[in-house]
C-alpha cells in the first residue's frame, strides 16, 4: 500500500502473482483455471 491509499499496477501484480503462485501450488491437482487466469 502507497501513503496516498493508491495501489500501483505493478504492485497489484506482485500480490496477485504471489498469491496466485500458491493457490496453484494448492489446487494444482483440483483445478486448472488458476494456472491458466494467471497468464491473463
């Protein structure tokens, strides 16, 4: 988070790729949709 409440895009990315780097880890075997939205 930035002081003025504002998220850089790359910043949103970072998280989303973090977070999305573990929900496929987790679910690699349940779902492939995690894999394939996070090459969006």
């Amino acid at each position: 988070m930035t002081p003025g409440g504002r998220v850089s895009a790359a910043g949103i990315r970072d998280a989303f790729e973090r977070v999305g780097a573990e929900t496929c880890t987790r679910n690699a075997d349940t779902s492939g949709r995690t894999t394939d939205t996070r090459h969006l």
